[in-house]
C-alpha cells in the first residue's frame, strides 16, 4: 500500500508513527533500509539515549518504508556526523517519489534538487535548477536589487533637497503677496502686491512645489516596492571572569548510558583557547559538553546552548522576549535581524522555530559578555546566512570557546585544539 504523503519533521522529541510495524516488518525493503541506515534492533526501546543523529536516521528509515508518493523532510542531516550523512544521502537518492526538502545542508542540496526555492521574508523565490546555479542568480538578484535601492535612495535625497529649496521659494513668494502685515491704509504696498499677483510667480513656484513633492512620493513609493536587503553580521562580546580560568578536569571515566563509558585524560581549558570536539554519533560528544557546562552552570561568565531545543524551551524563550521592556527587546531584535530573522515575523510566533529560538539564546548570552562559549552543533539549525554570520563573529571573540560540529569548513576556521573521541578513549591535542 502506497501512502500519499510522509512527513520527517525537524525535532525528534518523539518516536516516530509507524516505528512498531517496521520494526516488525520482514519484507526485503526494511532489511534494505535498516542496513543502509545503520539502524540498531534495540532503538526502539532505548529511544532517549540515542542521539540526535540516529534518531533522525530512525526517523527517515520510518517514514521510507511507508512508500509515500511524496516525501516532506525538514533538515534531515542537523545531527549528523559525515558517515550519517552519507548513509542519509545515500537513502534519499533511492527515494523514486517526489521529495519536498528544507535544508541548510549545502551538499545535500546540491546532490539531490532539481529546483530550488529561496523562501525570504514572506516571499519565495524559484529557480528550474540545482542548488549551486540557484544560489549564484539569487546572489545576482540581490545584487541587482541593492544597485536599486541605492539609486533610488541618491534620486530621493536629491528630490529631498529640491523640495526644501522650492519651498523656501514658495514661501517666499507667499509673503511677497500677502496683505497680512502692511497698513491698511497703505495703497501703494497694496497695489505693488496686486500687481505681483497678475505676473502669478507665486502661482508658479507653488506648482513647481508640487510638482517636486508628486516627483518625491513616487520616487519613495517605487523605493518601497524593492526588497531591501539588510546588512547581516554580528559582535561577540568578552570579559575577563575572574575564577572562570583554568577550567580544570581530572582524569577519570564519564558514564555515557547503558552501560558505556569514555575515559577522560586530564584536560585543562585557558582563556582564549578554541577546542573543537569531534566523533561519530553516539561517541559522547554532547554528554562530554553537558559535563562541563554542568560544572559552570553557576558562572555568569559562560554561555552554553545545547544541541536539542524542546518546544518547551522555545516557548519559554520567547515568553522571555515578550516579558521585556521596549529598550531590552529592540536590542534582541536588531542581534536577531543581524542573523537573518525578520523580527517582526518572529514577535508573531507562539513557538519560534529551533533556529530562531537558538539566535534569541544566542542573543540573550551575548548580553552577558561571556568569558566561555559552549556551543553544541550550532549550524543545525541556521540558516545559511546566520550561519556565515556566526562563524565570523566567532572568529573575532576574544574569550575561549567549545565547539561540537559536524560542519567540517566552520570547525576548521575556528578551532585550534581537538578533542577527540573513539570507542571508550578520549584524546586531547
């Protein structure tokens, strides 16, 4: 039986419908779709100790087997390490139905769409192609759009000038013809100004008025119609936390969960040092960054945004922006516009997505200037421009920093140290 429609959602907070009956199933495309995505008979039942990645590729497998006439993904790969990655992509290319696709994953756009659609400030933009030839005529538009607005906005200040000089004018012209300050009694001012009237230089400098105020409202009015394109691009802000350095971790076993442990050497974090974290999923990456954020939560100097972002979370979030005064919310707003985000749209949700909803965290841990920044696969789920953005950003702070991603360029234009882990060893350099 074929279905009309599967939906992979981007949270994973639940086990997806249908996990039972594929479990179960013994037909050749379920063994297909358990081996090619590495799927463990006991997923099921230890469902919140696997991580993000193999819960989405259980996701996937689920929603595969249903054989939809089409499929609706949004970020399949935020979790993913490459080898899950490959296995995703692999998966998706022997999907024969339509597939409907939400990504920020550049590769896998590329790999795998024929069309591709830019959805931007209520406004979707499609090109008949594949990701790359898309995103270099967007870029051509863009371009073409802000050649645009900065012509028009050269055309109105000049417009602008026009009408305060006529103005002048006019005004001028207005006072030469009034009888509102002269004697009453003094005819030859009267007459001098009866006489301007019939030469009608008033009337003409009025109408030149409006003739430049008409010029000036349509020059803003075609200005409004022309999609601005807002400057992107954010400050990390440091202090120096007194007692925050040298984080120091002794040697010693870190519990992963049904029976698993890593053994941890002794590990000490500086100021101003960058460490990257790196292993395949499952491996403990994230348990690791939750063992030292544990250790700091009490420190106002570290700012550490985890991985998962429930919706209750996000509600909390955004109960917390609405809670603010005028002054702290409009500072929130202008960070999150700088990532991407329109923030009126935003002010309008009652759940922000876990890509907004990680920019107002973001936003709120700036505010605080930290020392020590904790980030635990940021890019999942940002948009391509917050993306940029944030990597820039971090590449200038100037506190230390602990980065867990899958993103290979973004980890390597940021850290210096690695730590490691393979199996149940953890290694430092």
């Amino acid at each position: 039986k074929t279905n009309v429609y599967a939906y992979v959602p981007q949270r994973s907070d639940q086990q997806p419908e249908g996990a039972q009956g594929f479990m179960d199933a013994v037909q050749s495309r379920a063994w297909q779709l358990r081996e090619m995505l590495g799927i463990g008979w006991d997923w099921m039942d230890r469902w919140e100790s696997l991580s993000g990645g193999e819960q989405k590729r259980f996701q996937l497998a689920v929603a595969l087997y249903a054989a939809p006439d089409v499929l609706l993904l949004d970020e399949p790969t935020n979790h993913l390490d490459e080898t899950s990655k490959e296995m995703i992509a692999e998966a998706l290319q022997s999907f024969r139905g339509i597939g409907i696709l939400v990504s920020h994953d550049r590769a896998l756009l590329q790999s795998l769409c024929t069309t591709t659609c830019f959805l931007e400030e209520g406004r979707l933009r499609c090109y008949h192609t594949d990701y790359e030839a898309a995103r270099a005529a967007r870029g051509e538009a863009a371009a073409h759009r802000r050649e645009l607005h900065e012509k028009q906005d050269r055309n109105i200040k000049k417009l602008q000038r026009q009408v305060a000089q006529q103005r002048q004018k006019a005004q001028a012209s207005d006072n030469r013809v009034s009888k509102a300050h002269i004697n009453p009694k003094d005819s030859d001012a009267k007459e001098k100004i009866n006489l301007a009237k019939l030469t009608g230089k008033d009337a003409v400098d009025n109408n030149i008025l409006s003739r430049y105020e008409g010029k000036l409202d349509r020059a803003k009015e075609e200005q409004s119609s022309i999609k601005r394109d807002f400057e992107t691009g954010i400050t990390l802000e440091s202090e120096t936390w007194r007692g925050l350095f040298p984080i120091v971790a002794e040697a010693g076993r870190m519990a992963l969960g049904n029976g698993r442990y890593v053994e941890l050497p002794r590990i000490s974090i500086a100021q101003g040092d960058r460490i990257g974290i790196r292993g395949e999923n499952g491996s403990g990456k994230s348990t690791l960054v939750e063992h030292v954020a544990g250790h700091l939560k009490e420190h106002a100097g570290v700012l550490y945004i985890p991985q998962n972002i429930s919706s209750e979370r996000s509600r909390r979030v955004m109960m917390e922006v609405r809670a603010m005064g005028k002054e702290a919310q409009g500072r929130i707003m202008a960070f999150v516009r700088r990532l991407g985000s329109d923030p009126a749209q935003l002010m309008q949700s009652h759940e922000p997505s876990p890509g907004e909803s990680r920019k107002l965290m973001l936003a709120f841990g700036i505010e605080k200037k930290p020392g020590l920044i904790i980030l635990d696969e940021p890019t999942n789920d940002l948009d391509i421009v917050a993306v940029e953005a944030l990597e820039e950003a971090l590449k200038n702070f100037s506190g230390a920093l602990i980065l867990v991603s899958h993103d290979r360029s973004f980890m390597k234009n940021l850290i210096k140290k690695e730590i490691i882990i393979k199996g149940e060893k953890l290694s430092f350099t």
